[in-house]
C-alpha cells in the first residue's frame, strides 16, 4: 500500500511534499484536511503501476488497475465487445475477463490477478479505447466493492480522441475532470438533490445484460433484477426462455443499399493490403502441378491410419513449402528498408477465412514436423480462429504465407503479399486436364496450377523460379517429403 503524509506549518500553510515514485506534488487541504494532488490525473499517472495494491485518495480501498493490454506490435485502441465477468464477482488469474476486438482479431482477455471485479471503467460497446487505458478496477475484499459504486475514472489526458460508446439509454452527464472523491461525492449529492426523481418506471441492467437480453430478444423491462437496487444482471437473463427473433447486423439501412460498420480488424486488413499493393513491386510466377502420384499416396495413407488421422492436400502444400524454403532460404526472408533479413526457421502462416476476416494462424518450425502433425495442428489453430480464441503468439509472425482457394472451385488467382513477408503462395483447385507427355500416349491427369508472389526488392525472378521449381518437385514425388 502506498502512503502519503504531509506537514502542516502554521494556520493556513502547507508544505509540497513531492511523491517518492511518481513524483507528483501533493498539498493538504487546510479546510478539509484531505490531500489533494497539484496535478490533474492522479489516479490515471498511479494506474501505472498496475502490479501493486494501492489506495490513491484516502476514501477508496487499495485497489488495481486493469489496463487494456498492447495485444499486437500494430495495436493502438481496441473495442470491449462484451464482459464475461460483472462488477462483484470473483477474478481468478487466467479467468477470462472480456471480448476485445483487435485490429488482428476478437479475443478473450485473461485475468491478469486475483481479486474481485469492483468497477467496470468502460462498458461493453465501447469503442477506440487506447492502449495501456485503464478498463476495470479489482479489489482485495468482496465488501470493497461498494466503494467503488459512485466512482469516475477521468479521462486519460494523453490519449487523443475519447473512447466512444454506443448509443444507449440516456445518462446523468458526469465531469470529466479528475477530482477528489470526497469533492466529488459532495458535487453528486448537490446535483442529485436538485434534480428529477429519476422514473420509477425505468429498468437499470447491467451492459452484459443488455447485450444477453438484445441477443435473445427479451424485454427488459418484464424482469425484475436480482443485483443491487433491483438491477438486472446476466444471471437474470440467462433463466429467461429467449423469444423466437431474427439476429440483427449493425448496420445502417437505406430502400437501395446497406451501410454496413467497420470492423478494427477490417480496417487494419483495408490499410495493411493497401499498403502492400501500392508500396511493394510485386511479380508473380505460375506453375502446373500433376497431382496424381500426391492423391494416390494420400489416399493410402489415409486409409492406414483408419480414421484417426484425416490428411489434406493443404497439409502436404504446407510441408511442401517449408522443405522448399530450406532449400531456397532467399524466399524466407523480411525487407526491414536497410537490410534484408533472413530466418534460419521456416514458419508458415496458413490463411483460414472467418465472419470478421482472412487470418492467418501460424504453423511454426514446419521444416521439421511430420505432415501428420501439421495436419493436427492446422485442423486446432483454424477452429480456433473461427471461434476467436486465438492467441497473439498463434497468430503473431510467419516468414511465409500459404493462400488456398482451393476448396472454392477456384482454379488459379495471385494473392497480395503479406508484410514484411516477401513471399505468399496462392493454390487453385486441381482439375482433370487431358495432356499428352512427350511419346506416351495423352491422358487424363490431375493438375493444380500455384502462382507464387514475391517482392521483388528481395527476391529476383531466378530466384522465385528456383523455389517453384522446387516445390513442384516435392508435390510431384510426395514420397521425397518423408526423407
């Protein structure tokens, strides 16, 4: 717990005393006897210090900050899609404490300690929140909770614009200026005590609760709440039978078209593309693939394994890749303006396509995996990926990217580069074509055309052939794969 004191000199005098850690100036209130800090924004300068329990103004409990954490090197502000815990209820560290959409993707944020959830900064909806912001205080004691009822956390003075929140039912204006509690609870009283009783007829619920009852169509204002002074909270919601209603989009409807909200991570998308098509001199090199002696040899090996292991042509395009990149480490490699940089592990981002946009979970050190295993490991990180539980680091890096459409019936297309990577290879579907192959007589075969994209600051042209070249080799003689 930190501590601050300060000396009285005489009626009316007081002496600066000066923070040990923050350095922060701090006189005592003459009249009130209470400290008042000489710079605005106490509260968010001791938010800081997010690992130690502390008590910032002498009428709340010691207490911690949780901050909204930098969740990628990319990250300025994130969005709180939803709480998973509500003020009150227990955190245990690893506990999942909300939604926040990234500009990479949504994902749970993990409890970072112990303690209970006292006041939640920051409801669900709200938007543009920065990096390293408080969102959630957490105290030691569950009968702590209470104090945090009436507490404002003012607005941090170095983030540019506000967070934004989406519209909701109207409430009380609040001053955004950092102030003490005591004054602050005196300014409240004032204000209340001339204003409106507020309706009687109005329902108070809490923002996970109102996301639950819009979700499930439920009335609000047919529940009586369980939580304090009446409020309907989640758990209130969730014994409530939900009412047959279509899902609605956030959007915004016109008689001839649809507006449909940006999402954080089809924004970064938009720029990061963007940015690669027009800054990057892209060129791009095809190939045919005969895929008869691959799909036999899978089709065997699939049936050994009986079930328990099912293997994709994906599967054996990823091993494929990262054999070729040992061999051609040229195309494994990061422009970085001064230097080129080249990775002596080969670690495959693969593209899985969710509802929010392309992601490209990471099979790492692929060079030295069994295709079996890449399988397994594929088949975990893309559901992961649709269901939004992927980790930073499971989505973070990759020195090469695969890019298959494959499975849609598209036969050949030219992927944009994913930076810093200089290389991204782009599969269509095999198709029976009719060849005829030097003296044998013309048949038909399988064959899979890939274009493979490369910068060409780091990557000449031989050098994107001789990569090619020795991918197809492996396609073609799958068997080489396994030695």
């Amino acid at each position: 717990m930190i501590r601050i004191f300060a000396t009285r000199f005489g009626p009316g005098l007081v002496r600066p005393l000066t923070f040990s850690v923050l350095r922060i100036p701090v006189y005592k209130n003459s009249i009130s006897g209470s400290l008042v800090a000489s710079t605005p924004g106490l509260c968010q300068q001791l938010s800081r210090l997010p690992n130690r329990w502390f008590r910032p103004c002498s009428t709340l409990p010691p207490h911690r900050f949780i901050n909204l954490p930098n969740l990628s090197p990319t990250m300025e502000a994130g969005n709180i899609q939803s709480w998973a815990k509500q003020e009150g209820d227990k955190l245990e560290e690893g506990d999942v404490l909300c939604q926040i959409e990234t500009d990479k993707a949504v994902m749970g944020m993990e409890t970072p300690f112990q303690g209970f959830l006292a006041k939640i900064i920051h409801p669900a909806g709200t938007k543009n929140i920065p990096t390293n912001q408080p969102i959630a205080i957490v105290v030691k004691r569950k009968e702590e909770v209470d104090a945090f009822k009436n507490y404002v956390h003012a607005q941090s003075k170095k983030s540019g614009k506000p967070a934004e929140t989406v519209p909701g039912p109207e409430k009380e204006k609040v001053v955004e200026k950092a102030m003490h509690p005591d004054i602050q609870q005196n300014l409240q009283g004032h204000q209340s005590s001339s204003q409106k009783q507020p309706d009687s007829t109005k329902t108070f619920a809490s923002p996970y609760a109102k996301k639950l009852a819009k979700e499930s169509n439920i009335d609000l204002t047919t529940i009586k709440g369980s939580g304090p002074h009446g409020r309907v909270v989640a758990a209130d919601i969730t014994t409530q039978k939900p009412q047959a209603a279509p899902r609605q989009v956030q959007t915004v409807s016109h008689e001839n078209y649809v507006d449909i909200e940006l999402t954080l991570m089809r924004s970064t998308i938009s720029k990061r593309l963007l940015m690669s098509k027009t800054t990057i001199p892209h060129f791009h090199i095809t190939s045919e693939i005969y895929m008869d002696n691959l799909l036999a040899f899978r089709k065997e090996l699939n049936e050994s394994f009986k079930g328990k292991i099912k293997l994709s042509i994906n599967d054996f395009i990823i091993k494929a890749s990262s054999l070729a990149l040992v061999r051609v480490p040229e195309c494994n490699s990061q422009w970085m303006d001064t230097f080129i940089r080249q990775f002596k592990n080969v670690d495959i981002s693969v593209g899985v396509a969710t509802e929010a946009g392309l992601i490209t979970p990471i099979v790492f050190d692929a060079s030295s995996k069994s295709i079996s295993r890449i399988s397994e490991e594929v088949k975990v990180l893309a559901e992961k990926a649709r269901t939004n539980k992927l980790t930073l680091p499971e989505f973070q890096g990759g020195t090469f990217t695969v890019s298959n459409l494959g499975m849609y019936g598209v036969s050949e297309f030219t992927a944009i580069i994913n930076p810093p990577q200089v290389c991204i290879l782009s599969i269509g579907s095999p198709q029976r074509v009719y060849v005829k192959e030097g003296d044998s007589e013309p048949c038909f075969k399988s064959v899979m055309k890939v274009t493979l994209g490369c910068d060409h600051r780091v990557v000449d042209g031989a050098i994107g052939a001789r990569w090619l070249s020795e991918f197809k080799s492996l396609m073609e003689n799958p068997l080489t794969m396994l030695v």
